[in-house]
C-alpha cells in the first residue's frame, strides 16, 4: 500500500481521484489500466513527471555523496531479524492478494560489478557496515546485516515471475554465499547505507565443503546456524529430496554432486539437474552435465544395461543444442538419437531442417502471421537470417559504424531476420506496474521495459558467449564505442562478468517498441525487445528499408533498390512533423541532428514554418472529428467540414516550400478529405464526389512519396517507388483507390491499384498475397475488393 500512495501522490490531482473512486468500487481492471498509463504520461502530465524525475535524480546524488556510515545502528541481529520477517509478510500478503501491485524502481544510476577472480581478492569483515533490506544474513562474526540483491536470474521469461517461495528455493535458510567486491551506497529512502549487489556475476554460491570457507570459524548465534555436518546425506537421498521440488532440485543435486564427485554414483544427480536446466532454459549448464553423463556412460562403448540413461542424455543434448541455437549439431545428436528411439528424434530432426532452411531466408511468413495472430505475445520458434550486409566502420559517422549491402540489393529483399535476444510483454506483467524513472533519458520506463532488462540478465548468466553481441552496442554519448563486430558474432574476451550498468545503457538506447502486426489498434503498454542485429542499423527519417515484427522476431526488408557498398537505413521513431520527431530521437542521436533528406529539407522551411505545422497537425483530428461523421450527418455539416479541413490544407501546404515533392504531413488531411467526398457521394450520389475523392487519394500518396506508372517491361504493378512514410495507411488507400475506380467503371484500373497494394505490403513485409488478404482482410471486404484479389 505504501507503495501505492507514493504513485498516487505523485500524480496529477485529477488522475489521482479517478484511481482512488475505482479503488474503492473494486474496479481493480480499471484501476491496472489507469497506473499502467501513469507510466507513460500524456502531454498535461509530463511536465510534472519531468519534474519529479529531475528531484529524485538530485535527491539521489546527493545522498550517494554521503559517508556509507548508518545513522541508526540495531542494537542486536535479531532485532534486523525481526524487522526483515515483518516486511516479508507483509510482502506475502500483497503477493497472495487480488490486488495490482505497484513497485518502483530506477535505471541509469550509477552500479558496480567486480572483473576480479576470485582468488585475486580478500576476505573482508561485513561489521565495519550496517546495510538495509531485502535479505537478512548472518556474517562468520555473528553479526546480522541487510543485503540487497537485483538482477538475480530465478525463472526464465516464459515460466513467469518469481514468488517468494521460488526466491526461497534459491536462496533458502542457511545459503553461504560469496559476494566480490561488495558496493556499499547510501540508500534512497532508507536511514542507513546499503550493501548492493546489481550483478549476479558478483554472487556465488558456495557448497559446504567449497575450499575457501574450510578455514572459516562460524560463530555461533543462533540455533539455525550453519553446520556442514547436517548435510551429509547420500547420492541417493540427495537425488530424493531434489526431486520433491523444483527450483530446489538444483540445489539438492548440487549438493550432492559437490560432496561427492563426478561418479557412477552421482551419474543420476547430472542427468537429473541436467533436466531441470532444461526447464529452467539454462541450455549451456544443462550441456555440461549431458557431457559429464556422457563421459561416466563411456560414450559411445556403453553397457546395454546404461541405453535408458543414454537415451535421456542424447535427447537431452539435442534440446539444449536447439535451445541454444546451434541447429546443425542439434540435428546430428537428433540422428544419433534416431538409433536408439525413433519417436523422440523425428520430430527433432525436422525442426531442425525448418531451422536450417530459415538461415537461408525461407521462411514460412503465413505460419508466423497465424501464429502472432493467435497470440500476440508469442515467442516464435525460428532461426535468424543475414542477407546480403554486413556491419562496417563508417569513416564519415566518426567513431560511428552501419550496415552496409554486399551487392545490389533490389526493393522487397530480405535483409535480415533475428529472433530478439530478449522481450517483454504486456502478459508478463502479471498484475504488477513498475514505475521505474530513468536517469539516462529523463522518462519513466515502461514495466515491459524493464522486465526485458530482467529477462535479458537471466540469458546472459548461462550464455555469457553472448555478453559481447549484447555490450558492444550502442551504449549512449559518453560511452565509448567498442570495436566492430559481423552479424555472424564475435568470441567473448572480455570474460564471464555481466555489468549491469552498461545493460541498462545499452537497453535504453537500444530497445524496440513492438505492436502486434496483425492489428492496427495501439495496446495500452506495448512490448519491450532487443535486437543484437536491428540495432546496428543507423537511422533515417526518409529510410531504404523498414522492420516489422511478427511476435519476437524482426524481419529488416528493403523498400527501394540498394546499390552494393550503401549504407541500410531504418526508422527508429514514426513518421510524425519535424519538431516531434527531433524530440524522439534525442536520445538516439548524438549531435541531436538527422541530416537525412527529409529532415534536411523540413529545415529549410524554416524555424516559424515547423512550429506552426506542428500546431496544425496537433489540432486536426480534435478540431475537425472527421471519424464522427458519416452519411446519417446533415449535409450542411459535411460541407462545412469540406471547406473547413481544405483551409486547414492550404494553411499546412502553405508551411512547405512551393519546390517541394514531398509533404508527408499532408498525407492524413488529404485521406480526410478523401473520406469526406465519400460520405457526401453516399448521401448526395453525385459522382463527382467520386472523383473529388480519388484526386485526394492520389494526391495523399503523391505526399509520401510514391511513384507510379504503367506497366512496362514485364513489371507486375504499377508503382515503380513504394511509400516513403505511413506505409500501413497507404496501403488502405490504394485499395479504397481501387474500390473508388470501380465505382466508376473502370475495372482495369481498379485491378491494377488493389494489384498496387498487394504489391507494396509485400515489398514492406514479404508474405505475397495470402499476408496481404489476411492482414488487410477487414478493408478488402468492405470495400468488396475481397473477391477480386487472386
């Protein structure tokens, strides 16, 4: 609760009461929604949330300059004791509760992480420090301290969020645990200062016979103390006590594989930790006690009496290979498989053949469209592509570096297809919203912004061969940029040690906003990923190529054709006016200026000019609320609207310099106005109106910068150049040109603009036509085009 009423106070007075009026009707459905969008402010809100994130980013660096002395000492361990159980049931009771649970959190501080070995450092006593919250712990001295730990891998995406009883499992009474070079830093609203670890690299946790505390004298305080005798069971009985539980299965097996060895007797504790890995998705772990069973079995000259255990292990090795996305050795272990259990390796080997097919570029477009479809937040099981770019130093960026075609890439070509190194969405929040303010770009992340940080700390804890691909992107302006790496990957040199702040940088800068590419309404929090391979494109507001997602997977196609050894362009923000795209892209550019043509031109229309369109633009649809009228409206008012919406047009025309082509922000007022003269042919019939609407539909794509034609030298449409920008929409209106000109008899015509539409969505998202019918099924048959398109 107490986190609640800090949300709700820091919010505008309006919002405040319509949260606590369905707080208290029990409208908790609404109650999600509301704190969800409080997240992400609108414009009346956000100079206040700007505000508050620049007092909490003060109020942070002065108490970090403080000593890390306490203020307040306890006077005993069971007096932290007693106060850490107390917030432990209060935490149980939110977590067994109905209700919405707000927590809050910051990204962008300042965090440390250890690169040392363990045996390059000391021991050192935990007394010289009081520290708060999260984990009550007992040093060898006696002495009762607080830990704070973030970032601790516990469950992997798709099995949810942890529970205390999971947190349990992991770190259950009487865990000895190893902490490098522990940081210690004045709490935010504590009274004392804070013992923090933000990197699971610093953690490790320590068997009861591990070399480095067989030294150690444990004071003993308590009767739950620590004593290495109690755990002296057998092979057996660890295996038992491991299989009664599931995130403690790994502990129980540890314990028993650390006391007793690489043996015949703990061969059953490897093969079963080497399942729960596999559950767990920790393929690499799961890989090395498949090897280590493998080596106790004498592979490959194993006794009849081990072919179950055998069995197991090659299924087991094939899983974790596929998990890790090493698809042709996973297909020969699936083969050597073949020979023992035909069942279990048949299946194996044709997902890996699908997989191996996808790294050429085919894919099945329509089976990933239905499955998006059929759940908008599914993680797709597919294999990534690299066309024909590569990544290169680009000596005119500075230290800047971008992607660049191998040789004549033609409009509609594949360039890339890459599975995110991590996601987050909206259904893994799991009735929680996390505030989180982020220092780096004064926002407020979204919670699916920061679950992908999670989620991502998670993978690279096993798959520490992926630090790299994920450390060496963009990490901001004041970091600097490490060298070049290929799509194809790099070796990791730089260790197994995960630092948690340069993550945060590189996920701020770098993540994508996602929406569903089956439906065109906006969900209310939208999914978070990370592309190792998307984000090495540079920027353009005017780009040569587009991204679209289907569910977790980012296909990169190009839009126009691309001479070899040019640079890729991509488009990191929407299409809006000038002024609202320079802000968006603040945090991406560094100086904040995008010299592509687009913007370039929009300058020189001058400072007053941009203004004065962006207030015409912001205005349109609440001024004139053109979704609201149709052929039940009176005609006066339709014809008021007309002549409206067209001053409105001449008044936006009017910012632009009279030279030039393109003027995207006229795109949506001419479909307005396109939509207006069909509302008045329905009421009036004259079919005129027909015509006046066609000529804005044309003159709406003529803005955005297509170009058509007739159909010449074997070409199957007619556009010889697709949209430049508010591709989605114009596809719309290339059907509604084709309905248009079959309402006035001209079928050749109305063939040669749906063929026009098709042809575009699969320049921008490949499918042909069956992902063309299906993604724009609702506009075809109500326009009666359906039926036409072959």
């Amino acid at each position: 609760m107490e986190e609640l009423n800090r949300l709700l106070q820091s919010l505008p007075t309006s919002q405040r009461e319509e949260i606590s009026r369905h707080i208290s009707s029990g409208n908790l459905n609404e109650v999600k929604r509301l704190l969800t969008s409080a997240s992400q402010p609108d414009e009346s809100t956000k100079a206040d949330l700007e505000q508050q994130l620049t007092a909490t980013k003060s109020r942070y660096e002065s108490e970090k300059m403080k000593p890390a002395e306490p203020l307040y000492q306890p006077h005993s361990p069971s007096e932290i004791v007693r106060g850490h159980e107390l917030e432990r049931k209060k935490s149980e009771g939110d977590e067994k509760g109905d209700g919405h649970l707000v927590l809050t959190t910051f990204c962008g501080e300042q965090k440390a992480y250890s690169t040392c070995d363990v045996s390059q450092l000391k021991r050192s006593e935990s007394r010289r420090h009081t520290v708060g919250m999260t984990a009550a712990v007992l040093d060898p001295q006696g002495d009762a301290i607080m830990l704070s730990i973030y970032n601790y891998p516990i469950l992997p995406a798709s099995l949810g969020r942890p529970k205390l009883s999971d947190i349990d499992e992991v770190f259950p009474l009487n865990t000895i645990m190893m902490i490098k070079e522990p940081f210690c830093r004045y709490g935010m609203m504590g009274q004392t200062a804070t013992v923090r670890v933000d990197s699971p690299t610093d953690i490790i946790l320590l068997q009861c016979d591990d070399d480095s505390i067989r030294q150690i004298q444990w004071r003993e305080t308590s009767g739950k103390m620590w004593h290495p005798e109690k755990f002296k069971y057998s092979a057996e009985e660890y295996k038992n006590r491991g299989n009664k539980s599931y995130l403690g299965a790994v502990r129980w097996y540890s314990l028993g594989i650390t006391l007793y060895g690489s043996t015949l007797d703990t061969l059953l504790l490897f093969l079963n930790r080497s399942q729960v890995f596999l559950k767990l998705e920790r393929y690499n772990s799961a890989l090395r006690d498949i090897d280590t069973v493998m080596t106790l079995l004498d592979y490959p000259h194993v006794k009849d009496e081990s072919l179950t255990s055998l069995t197991k292990c090659l299924y087991r090795k094939a899983c974790s290979l596929y998990g890790l996305r090493r698809w042709r050795e996973a297909m020969e272990t699936y083969g050597e498989l073949e020979k023992l259990s035909q069942e279990d390796s048949r299946k194996g080997v044709r997902q890996c053949e699908a997989r191996l097919r996808e790294t050429t570029g085919q894919y099945d477009i329509m089976h990933m469209y239905a499955k998006t479809k059929e759940n908008p937040d599914v993680r797709l099981d597919v294999a990534d592509y690299v066309g024909p770019v590569t990544v290169e130093n680009l000596s005119h960026k500075g230290e800047g570096r971008g992607v660049i075609t191998t040789r004549d890439v033609t409009a509609g070509e594949l360039l890339l297809a890459s599975r995110a190194v991590c996601v987050a969405y909206p259904s893994d929040n799991l009735n929680i919203s996390i505030r989180s303010f982020n220092f780096l770009n004064n926002l407020m992340d979204r919670t699916t912004d920061v679950l992908a940080r999670n989620f991502l700390v998670y993978q690279l804890v096993d798959q520490p061969e992926s630090i790299p691909m994920v450390t060496h992107l963009y990490a901001g302006p004041n970091r600097p940029t490490l060298p070049t790496y290929d799509f194809l990957g790099m070796r990791n040199t730089v260790g197994p040690h995960i630092d948690p702040e340069r993550l945060d940088l590189v996920t701020t800068y770098n993540a994508f906003k996602l929406e569903p590419i089956h439906s065109k309404e906006k969900r209310e929090e939208s999914a978070t990923g990370l592309f190792d391979k998307g984000s090495l494109f540079n920027h353009s507001c005017c780009p040569n190529a587009e991204w679209i997602c289907f569910g977790d997977v980012q296909m990169i196609r190009a839009t126009s054709d691309v001479p070899a050894g040019s640079e890729v362009y991509i488009r990191y923000v929407p299409a809006d006016d000038y002024v609202s795209r320079t802000s968006n892209l603040e945090k991406y550019l560094t100086p904040l200026t995008c010299n592509c043509p687009l913007c370039i031109e929009d300058r020189r229309d001058g400072q007053n000019n941009l203004k004065k369109r962006m207030d015409l633009i912001s205005g349109e649809e609440k001024l004139f609320r053109v979704g609201q009228i149709d052929p039940s409206t009176s005609l006066k008012v339709i014809r008021q609207t007309i002549t409206a919406v067209e001053r409105h047009g001449r008044e936006l025309k009017d910012t632009y310099q009279k030279h030039r082509e393109e003027k995207p922000d006229l795109f949506m007022t001419c479909i307005r106005l396109a939509f207006l003269y069909g509302v008045l042919f329905a009421v009036t019939g004259d079919i005129e109106n027909v015509k006046k609407s066609l000529e804005h539909m044309l003159e709406a794509l003529n803005h955005v910068g297509t170009k058509w034609g007739e159909k010449r030298g074997g070409r199957k449409s007619i556009i010889t150049v697709v949209p430049r920008h508010h591709q989605d929409n114009a596809i719309n209106n290339m059907i509604q040109i084709s309905a248009s000109y079959r309402t006035l008899g001209d079928a050749d015509k109305a063939e040669d603009w749906w063929k026009a539409a098709a042809h575009t969505s699969d320049i921008v998202r490949g499918g042909g036509i069956p992902l063309f019918k299906a993604q724009h099924e609702r506009v075809l048959s109500e326009l009666d085009v359906m039926h036409y398109v072959k």
